[in-house]
C-alpha cells in the first residue's frame, strides 16, 4: 500500500542575481589566478582563460537580464489573469454554455 503524499511546499522566492553575482566573481577570480600564473601556464591550459572570460560575461548578462525577464513573466502573469477574468463573465443577452467558446464549442487555446 502506498503512502499518501505530502503537499508541495511553497515556493521559495528569492533575489536570483546573487548566485549569478558571486558565480560571476567566481569566474573573476579564476581568471585573475589564470592571469596572475603567467608564462607559468602551460600552452595546452591557456583556453581556461577564454572559459573565465566566457563565464564572466555570461554571469553580467545574465546579472542584468534576470529582472528584466522576471518583470515580464509577472506582466504575463497578469494579462493572463486579467483575460481569464474578464472571460469568466458571460454577456447577459446569450450566455454560452459552461467552457464553450463564443461559437459554442469548448476550446483552452488562447485567441
């Protein structure tokens, strides 16, 4: 017999630019010990400082990207609710049936 299971816990909701932040400066330091290394580095290692350098300007990208794509999904998010709501009320002269469509027939694609 199977055990019941347990609700899903909420969401934990947090500033996602701080991993990016200390990820980009991860990269930053992995690069200046790379740098710092000189001809002490050997030619077959070098292409990890084009990975550093890689990682940091994906980590600025990404630093500067997460609020933008955060505000527009909570813009979505809304219109969403918004047209689901105004949906929801039917016109008072010819109500459709429950789910219908305005040609009567039950669809959940978006117009």
């Amino acid at each position: 017999m199977r055990k019941p299971r347990r609700p899903d816990p909420e969401v934990l909701e947090f500033d996602y630019r701080v991993p990016t932040a200390l990820g980009s400066i991860g990269w930053t330091v992995a690069l200046v010990v790379l740098l710092a290394m000189g001809d002490r580095l050997p030619l077959e290692s070098r292409w990890w400082i084009w990975v550093c350098v890689t990682g940091i300007a994906l980590g600025v990208f990404a630093y500067f990207y997460i609020p933008r794509l955060l505000r527009k999904r909570a813009e979505a998010e809304q219109r969403h609710a918004a047209r689901r709501n105004a949906g929801s009320k039917p016109p008072a002269s010819a109500a459709p049936a429950e789910g219908a469509g305005p040609s009567g027939t039950t669809s959940d694609a978006a117009p």
